[in-house]
C-alpha cells in the first residue's frame, strides 16, 4: 500500500517518484493499493492493482475539472491563511486528510494482508498517515523522503520556531523509529539525518530519483560555428524555494559569457513567480551588452521539456541546496548534453557531479573565480554533442533492484 495524498495531480513532481514505485512492484508481481486525496470516497480498479480516494474535508485536494482526467492542483489559499494553517496544523493542514485516511473502510479493506505500508513526502502528513495505517493493519512501514524534514526544512516556520521544530521533531523520530525502511535521496540527507538521529543507521538506504524512464530523441546535427548557441535552464526558481533566486545562476554565468567570443541566448524554460520575474528583467540589459538575451518560455508536457533539452546545446542548473538533488539533474543527464551547475561546493549535486565528465560544478557563491572555468567549458564543449558516459547507479534498472531488494529481504 502506498500512501500519496498529491498522487495524479499534474506537474506534482512526487508523481514521478510513486509512479516509478507502482511499476516497480508491478514487474515483481505484487498487487499495489495506492491512497490519494480527492474530492470524494472512491475506488478504482487498475491494471496494477486499487486507487483509492479518500474525501480531503477541507478541499486542499479536488478531484478532475470537467473533460479533464488529471485532478486539479490543490487550492493555493492565500498568505495569511497558508501562515495559519502552516501554524496550527502539525505537520501540515494535509493532516485533516491523513487523520480521515488511516480509519478509511476502503484503505482498511484493501489494506488487510499487505506486507508494507510505504508514504512518500512531502507532505510529511503522509508519513503519519502512513505510520498510523501500518500499526492498523499489522504491515512494516517504508518512508521515502524526498526532501528532509527537520533536516534542510521546506517550511520556514521549522527555521524560525523552536516549538515548532520541537512538535514536528517528536513526530518525525517517533515516525522513523517505526519504519523498518527509510528512503532517501543523496548520500547528504543520509548524512545529515543519521547524525541527527542514529537510531536510523541500520535501515536509511539512498535511493536517488535517476535518469527518466522515457525514450530519449534524437540529438540535431552539430550546428555551424556561426549559428547563435542556446543555454537552458528548466524549471522554477523562486516559486519552489526563496533561496533559489535567479541571480545565483545569472550573474555568476555572466562573468563566464563576457569573456566567450560567440554569442546567443539564455532560455528560462518553466513557471517564474513575479518575484523572478523581477529579478530577470533587471538583468537582460547587462546581458544584452555582451550580446546575449534572455529568453523566457513558458513550461510544457514533460516529454516536450526532454525534446527541448536536446535541442540546446548546453544546459544549466541551479541547485542552492547542500542536501538535494534536483530530478531535474538526471533528465539533464539523461540527455547527453554539456550541464553547467551552480550549486554549493561539496553539496550533493556537486558530488555527483564530481564524477560525471561533461558536468562543470560552479560555486555560485564564489565571486570572480568562475570566469575562467566557464570559459574553458564553453569553449570546449558548445560545438556538438558529446559522448556521455553515465554510471550505471542512476539507471532505472539498479534502482528498482535496490528498491526491491531492501522491501524483499524484511
């Protein structure tokens, strides 16, 4: 059973973590019962097994749009009531959902015999949703956590309230120490979470997201030394945290393209909140000086985003996290092209990165010594595609095995 409240709402970049999950266990011949939110009691049969949709009582999670099949994105209140409800619900107002979900009869009957009960998050709801289940019905409980918890926190108020971080620290060890199996995704959430809390030594595995389970397209020929180049960075900013502000990736990358003789255009490929907005205009005038433009497009499908990342001939990430590695870095990978990323020296994505030939890692917060790495790297990779050789860890094949095996040997 698997617990997702966010589970078939597009663009949730958790559904790719839990689709990946289903398909797993369907290719071992296991039955799945996935647990989402929506806007009322129901059941379906499919192909790997039973969804499930729990009634959310207090509307976060809806169910599809008329003629459409995807649900709609949860209702995004507005600042002063996402600060209120951030503040009186512990974890987060997605518990309303998870008390209703755990005592579910649906999720109790389809429940029954099940070997583990596994949440994947955020929302951290999920975990006690989850945890509650898995006492109910006698199952072993696997958290796979996508982002830390108090460990690198999403949510600003763990940074700021000592009680609240005291609230949710009780609930997130009492949560862990149940789980036969935690899942994370880069050696430094192990690190960081292990060092915190050592009971959780003998049972954190590192399963990364990995490179795409899609067919790649066809890199374009080599184009002419003569043509415009094209820089893509796809993705949010700000919108997905405050300290991914684009002038981390813009100005460092400037110093670098002022001193490089061809020319071009950086595309800003996804969602930009208002505030990135901002801070993109105040930097096209800068660019236009040395020849080069900014570009913004709006976001698209995901196999169009793939078709899109081939067709640059470089591509850029901004990771300001030290503990986690965007998905985005294995799509970026996945597609053969140069990758410039700014990101924290010895952060997780610098680690990776580190071993990866065509990844040139750039401390954003270094200054003026960036320059001549960019330029070495623009020079010697922007006229064609390379031939990029990718360890075989991020490959679906040996995360499923790894996945797999850590469920099997319980």
């Amino acid at each position: 059973m698997i617990v997702a409240p966010f589970w078939g709402i597009s663009g949730h970049v958790g559904n790719y973590r839990v689709d990946r999950f289903v398909r797993w266990l369907g290719e071992s011949g296991l039955r799945v019962v996935i647990v989402r939110a929506g806007g009322s009691d129901r059941e379906y049969e499919r192909s790997w097994g039973v969804e499930i949709t729990v009634r959310d009582p207090i509307g976060l999670y809806r169910d599809p749009a008329p003629g459409s099949k995807s649900p709609t994105p949860p209702r995004k209140p507005n600042a002063f009531r996402r600060s209120a409800a951030n503040f009186i619900f512990n974890p987060d107002p997605t518990i309303v959902w998870a008390s209703r979900a755990a005592k579910n009869p649906l999720v109790m009957k389809h429940g029954e015999g099940s070997r583990w009960v596994i949440s994947s998050g955020p929302p951290e709801s999920g975990h006690v949703c989850a945890a509650r289940l898995a006492k109910r019905i006698g199952a072993g409980l696997a958290v796979d956590m996508r982002d830390g918890w108090l460990d690198e926190p999403l949510k600003p108020l763990l940074e700021r309230s000592r009680i609240r971080r005291w609230r949710e620290g009780r609930l997130e060890s009492a949560i862990l120490r149940q789980a036969e199996r935690i899942f994370v995704t880069s050696d430094v959430w192990k690190e960081l979470l292990e060092k915190r809390l050592p009971f959780t030594r003998d049972k954190t595995v590192i399963l990364y997201n990995g490179y795409p389970n899609l067919e790649m397209p066809q890199a374009p020929v080599v184009r002419p030394s003569s043509e415009r180049i094209t820089l893509l960075h796809a993705g949010r900013f700000m919108h997905s945290s405050l300290e991914r502000n684009p002038r981390y990736l813009l100005e460092p990358l400037l110093k670098g393209l002022s001193r490089v003789e061809r020319k071009g255009r950086v595309v800003l490929l996804g969602q930009l909140s208002r505030d990135d907005m901002a801070e993109v205009r105040s930097w096209r005038e800068r660019y236009d000086e040395y020849g080069w433009s900014i570009e913004i497009e709006e976001p698209v499908p995901r196999e169009a985003m793939m078709r899109k990342l081939i067709e640059a001939d470089a591509l850029l990430l901004l990771s300001t996290s030290n503990a986690a590695v965007p998905s985005k870095l294995f799509e970026y990978l996945a597609v053969g092209k140069p990758i410039l990323a700014f990101t924290r020296r010895g952060s997780a994505v610098w680690r990776i990165g580190k071993s990866i030939r065509h990844v040139l890692l750039v401390d954003y917060r270094e200054g003026e010594e960036v320059g001549g790495a960019q330029k070495n790297f623009m020079d010697s990779c922007l006229d064609g595609v390379i031939s990029a050789s990718l360890p075989d860890l991020y490959h679906e094949s040996a995360l499923s095995e790894l996945f797999i095996s850590n469920l099997m040997k319980m």
